[in-house]
C-alpha cells in the first residue's frame, strides 16, 4: 500500500466546495442512505469521471 501513496494512487483530499459540486450541493435525490452521524451521498466528479458514496456527518459531536 505504501507504493500506491508514492504513485500518487491512494487517497485523495477534497475540499468542500468539491464536495458540495460533485453532490449537487447535496441534493436529496442523490441521498443514498442515512447512518448515526449524517447522510451518505452519490458523487460524481467530473474531472475525473468517477463516482463516490460520500458522507455528510451533520452531528456536531460525532468523532468520525
């Protein structure tokens, strides 16, 4: 796995603002569930042309 980080294929960061584009600021009809700290949403980056589940944690006190 340490090869990928050095290949630049782990994880990547993103901003907010990435996050709210690729959610369509978001949107419930992109909703794909709901867990104990917030929503899990479909996104799309374009940049890329892939797709994630990301999650929206709306409990201030979660530690996730």
């Amino acid at each position: 796995m340490d090869e990928e980080f050095q290949m630049g294929a782990g994880p990547k960061k993103f901003s907010y603002q990435e996050l709210l584009d690729a959610t369509n600021n978001f949107e419930e009809t992109l909703k794909l569930g709901q867990g104990g700290f917030g929503g899990v949403y479909k996104g799309y980056f374009k940049d890329t042309n892939s797709v994630a589940a990301i999650k929206r944690r709306i409990s201030p006190n979660a530690r996730q």
